[in-house]
C-alpha cells in the first residue's frame, strides 16, 4: 500500500511512524508513507494557500488550486482520495478494514477555518474521527494510518486484530496476565481452567457486559 498524505505542516510526522506496528510495516516493505506539503503546488508567488471567506466570516480558508493540483499529480486510477474533515463520516472499524484494502491512499489535512467547498469534488470520501474539532487534519490522519497499516496482511497476527473491540458491535473482553493475585484482585477462575470452551463463553459473556455498561448504542446496532 502507499499512502500519501497532504498537509503544510509535514514536520508533524517526523516521528510518529518511525516507531512500533508502522515502523515495522514500513520496514517489511507492507506499506509506503510519503507527506507533502501542498504549499510546494501553490502558484503564488508567495506560496499562499489561504484566502479570506466570500460572504464574510472569521479565520481564513485554503484556496482550491495547490490541492487539486496536489492530488492531480499524484491520483492513479486505483487511487482513493480521503479529506478529513469535522463534517464527514464518523470513522469506525469497519471503514478501516475496508480502507486496508486499497492500493493507494491520499489524505488531505484540512487546517485554519476550513477549506474551499470545491475541494469535496475532487474526494471519494469525507471522513470525521468524532465530534470535535481540532487545529488540523494532521492528528486525524496519523490516526487513519495507525488503524489501517495494522490491518495489512503480515503485518501482525491476524488474530490480534480479528479479536479487536468493534467486530461484531462488541468491546473487547477484559484480559488479565501475572500476577495471579495483585492486591487482593485475582484473575477470573475460568481463565486458569484450561476449558477453551468455558475461556471462549465467559470472554464472549463480559464482552456483552462491558458494551452494555460502557457503549450501550453499539447493541442497539
């Protein structure tokens, strides 16, 4: 997979994948990550990629041409065009495990007040990591990458990530290691039985517990 990602403030990710699962697809050659600063495109003399909101308003707003250029000069056919934006799609599991599927990924990163309504033409989808609002798309789009490369073929067990909390509308079921005993709070008796039927029923059952606690709206699905 290659996953080129736009953004005018590319020396966030100096860092953020060179460590850990990302690190380690990159280095199995399961992924490839370039990130560009969509000022490089502007045909300003200036390199300004902002301008003032027709009609009035605060803040300012990114300009169509450095992005549409952007993306032009590096869409394939196989290519899917993802802005992250406060209004889009809320992000959920299974668009990541669909996402895990492409080819070629490029994400812009929205910055300022917002960016020019044409720019969501040149976009297969408008994707939103939950109701809020940050400074940028920057954060939004490591946490697409992060949730998408681990989901590539090799590069962890499959069972890890078939396990995940959100398969099936369920959150994961609790997990305990050693210590057996850790001031007075013992793991479950079931999961030392060595009953694999028991272990699969009892994880299953506190699955259901912990969603219907926590995120009740999951089983209303």
């Amino acid at each position: 997979m290659i996953i080129d990602i736009l953004t005018l403030f590319p020396e966030m990710f100096n860092t953020i994948f060179e460590q850990s699962i990302i690190k380690r697809a990159k280095e199995l050659d399961k992924v490839v990550i370039n990130i560009h600063n969509f000022r490089d495109y502007s045909l300003d003399s200036h390199k300004k990629v902002d301008d003032t909101p027709y009609g009035g308003g605060a803040g300012m707003v990114l300009t169509p041409q450095p992005i549409f250029d952007a993306v032009e000069d590096l869409r394939k056919d196989y290519s899917k065009v993802i802005l992250l934006t406060p209004s889009g799609n809320v992000y959920k599991q299974k668009m990541a495990y669909d996402l895990s599927k492409e080819k070629h990924l490029i994400i812009i990163c929205g910055h300022y007040e917002g960016f020019d309504e044409r720019i969501t033409t040149i976009a297969d989808l408008q994707i939103s990591i939950g109701d809020y609002v940050l400074t940028g798309g920057e954060i939004p789009s490591m946490v697409l990458v992060d949730s998408i490369v681990r989901l590539l073929p090799g590069v962890i067990n499959e069972e890890s990530h078939i396990e995940d909390s959100f398969n099936n509308n369920l959150l994961d079921y609790p997990t305990y290691t050693k210590p057996r005993i850790y001031k007075g709070l013992e793991v479950p008796e079931v999961l030392l039985s060595g009953n694999h039927e028991q272990i699969k029923k009892y994880r299953y059952e506190e699955s259901l517990k912990k969603t219907k606690q926590i995120r009740p709206d999951l089983l209303e699905k």
